[in-house]
C-alpha cells in the first residue's frame, strides 16, 4: 500500500482529480450493470473509448494551462461569443444538478443499505415504503449537510486521503475477482472483439436492458462535460511556472488510460463474473443487488463482507463523484458572472452557492422516483447529449493561435478530436428523444 500511494503521488494533478472522479459511482454503476446483463461482451467498448478519453480531456485541459487565471467560459466568450458562454452555462446547469441528484441518491441508498434499510420492492407494504422515503429524504440532507462541513472547513485534503484509501480497497476487490474469473478467460477474450449483444428482455415490468444503451452509458460516463469543463479551471491553478505539456500528457495516459482502463476492465469483469450467472441478472438494478458483485471475491466463511464493502465503496465513489459537480457548476457560474470562481478559503461566495446548490439538489433527489443505480446510468447518457456543443468549441478553441499561442493542435490530436465529435453526435441523435422520455417519465 505504501508503495502504491507512492507511485499515485508521482502522478498527481489535474488528470489524477479527473481520474478520480471518473471512477465515481457513475462508471461502476454503468459497468457492474453492462457486465450483469450482458456478461464481458462490452469489454471492447472499454478499449475505444480510451484513447479518445486521453485526448479530449487533455486538449481540454490545455486550454487552461495555457490560459492560466482564466475560465473556460470566459475564454469562449472572448474568443467565440457571449451567446455560446451562456448557451453552455444554462444547459450543464440543469444537468450537472440531475447528475449530483443521482450521485445523492447513491450516497443515500447506501448509506441506508449499510444498515439494512432497503429500498421496497413491488410488492413492499405501503407503510415500509412511506417510512423508506422519509429515511431517504433525511439522509439525503444529512449526508449532503456533512460533506458540504468537511469539505467547506478544510478538511477536503483529509477526505481525499480516506476516499483514496477507499478506491485502492475497492480496486484491489475488484482485481481480485479478475484474477477468480480468469477460469472463463476465453470468454474474456472474446469481449474484446468488437460486437453488439442482443438485447436482454426481462420482467414486464422492467422492460428490456438495451445493449445500445449500456454502450451509451459507458461511454457517457468516460467523455463527460463535466470533466472537459473542469479540468480547464484545474489547470489553471495548477500552473506552476513554465507549461509541462508533454509531462502533462503523460499523467493523462498514465491516470486516464492505465489506470482508469484497468479500473473499468476489471468492474465490467467482475459483474460478470460475479452477477451474470445468477438467475435474476436482467433484473439487477439496485445498490443491494449489486452489492453481491464483491462476494465471490472472498472465501465463503467471509463473503458476506463483499457487499458490504462494495456499498461502502460506492457511496465514497458518489461523494468524489458529487464534489466534482459541485466544482463545476460553481467554476462556470461564478466564472460567467465575472466572479472570483478559485476554491479556496477566502472565496465566501463560492462557498455559498456550493451550499445552497448542494442542498437544493439534497432535497430534491428522493422525488425522482427511479432506482439509485439507474439514475447514475441514465444521467450518463445524458451527459452524451452535451457533450457535442463542449467538444466543438474546444477544437476552435484549441486551433487559435490567439488562445493557445505556438501550442495549437496537431493533426493526430484534431483526427482523434473529430473521431469524439462525430461519435458524440451519433450518440446524440440517436438516444436524445429517448433519454428525454424517461427523465420526463420517473
């Protein structure tokens, strides 16, 4: 253990946070359920998208290393137009609040699992369900009103520790699992051959899981506005003294395609491994039912610490997950409105409209009546519908010389570029009416 913080301190930055934070609760929702549903054959889309994760989120970030003090926002307002600015304020607003929403109901449902408090079935008596909702409402606004003291006091750097130590433990679990199921290594193999699975029908009221749909969400959980809006504004504070582009970009590969691809490899292994085989796996949609991912990765006589670990995992996976969009919503506000946006101790106003977001956001998020795991899912697809409109102005931006100076793109950064664009707009077109139907629906 002492060695590996180690080798992650030798990596640290801007790419590392990011990492981090797409290691969330999102990601392993959306690969715990791709591997339950439809076993390793989404493994391939892993491998793709990588590369194009690299890239954008490092050009994204180039912007701001190279603009130190400077906000993205303020950056396209000045080089593009006003109209774009506010266009991409008022619609990742909206979305990153359905997103912290869905990171809430996460930490919520967790925490509430860890003592055996359960969301109700179907066939649930009224009066569990009425008690469940009130236990949920209050851990959603307890829990937030304490993430929001220990982060708004100081006391982030101690978190992170604990939340790092948490993610190598879940890492390890999930390696561990990895390294069970290697018995079924030629069905590992094979999904990394590019290849679409049928879709999975399940009960009459669950519908049926598109495979389509799984694609989207991981794909959606790796290139996220979020992401390419923040790192901007990390970079900039960042920045000490000369620009280290090129070290840069191998932090990036390092955090972004080693050690996050191995991460999500082993997730989307493990659900299937682990949760594939069981009779109800097209049904599994709840952090409970997940949960039982980490139980074949310990002997029997202990297994039924997996769970247990598995949700405490996840609810340190939403907190990181939630502070990032916290982040973002105050970087792209308070930057807009020509406001200091710098986290730090002295920006009271920043500090405010953490809190008054985070807390709106803790209020609302037991209203949205959809399964915890499959909020996280869904948003990630959403987050593909806005990806787009990021992913254009930053390749103007990143071809000006008046913003990026002798750093503008290559041609195999703005090919690789192009490649996420084009994708992001299929996805886009594709899934938009649907994903608005249900977000409208539940």
């Amino acid at each position: 253990m002492k060695y590996l913080n180690i080798l992650l301190a030798q990596v640290v930055g801007p790419a590392a946070v990011i990492a981090a934070g797409t290691m969330g609760a999102g990601a392993v929702a959306s690969l715990i359920l791709a591997g339950a549903w439809f076993r390793y054959d989404l493994l391939w889309v892993i491998v793709c998208m990588l590369p194009l994760f690299v890239i954008v989120v490092d050009s994204s970030s180039r912007i701001g290393a190279v603009n130190k003090g400077e906000g993205m926002l303020s950056i396209i307002r000045r080089h593009i137009h006003p109209s774009a600015a506010w266009l991409i304020l008022l619609i990742n607003i909206p979305v990153h609040i359905l997103v912290g929403m869905g990171q809430i109901s996460i930490m919520s449902s967790a925490f509430l699992s860890l003592f055996g408090f359960h969301p109700p079935s179907a066939s649930a008596p009224p009066d569990y369900a009425g008690t469940y909702k009130i236990a949920e409402m209050v851990a959603s606004v307890a829990l937030t009103a304490t993430i929001l003291w220990i982060v708004l006091s100081q006391g982030y750097e101690r978190m992170q520790k604990a939340m790092t130590a948490l993610m190598v433990l879940m890492f390890v679990c999930f390696l561990v699992i990895a390294v069970r199921s290697f018995q079924e290594i030629d069905a590992i193999l094979h999904g990394f051959i590019p290849n679409i699975p049928s879709d999975l029908p399940t009960t009459a009221a669950a519908g049926v899981r598109l495979s389509s749909d799984s694609i989207l969400a991981i794909l959606g959980s790796a290139i996220a506005p979020g992401a390419l809006l923040a790192i901007p504004y990390m970079s900039s504070d960042n920045r000490q003294g000369a620009l280290e582009l090129k070290s840069d970009l191998w932090k990036s590969i390092i955090n972004l395609g080693f050690i996050f691809g191995a991460y999500a490899i082993f997730v989307l292994i493990a659900g299937g491994f682990a949760l594939y085989p069981l009779a109800n796996h097209a049904e599994i949609e709840t952090v409970h039912q997940a949960g039982q991912v980490l139980s074949r990765a310990f002997p029997a006589a202990i297994s039924f610490v997996g769970p247990f670990i598995f949700t405490l995992g996840l609810f340190i996976a939403a907190l990181t997950t939630l502070v990032v969009v916290l982040q973002v919503i105050c970087y792209i506000t308070l930057d807009l409105l020509n406001k200091p946006w710098t986290f730090n101790a002295e920006n009271t106003l920043y500090k405010k409209l953490m809190a008054i977001t985070a807390l709106v956001m803790a209020a609302l998020a037991p209203l949205w009546s959809f399964p915890a795991l499959l909020k996280v899912v869904l948003l990630m697809g959403v987050n593909v519908v806005v990806i787009p409109l990021i992913i254009v102005a930053m390749m103007y931006l990143i071809n000006r010389r008046s913003v990026m100076g002798e750093h503008t793109a290559g041609i195999v950064r703005n090919l690789i570029l192009g490649v996420c664009l084009a994708l992001s707009l299929g996805l886009a077109f594709d899934k938009a009416p649907h994903y608005l139907r249900l977000v409208l629906a539940n």
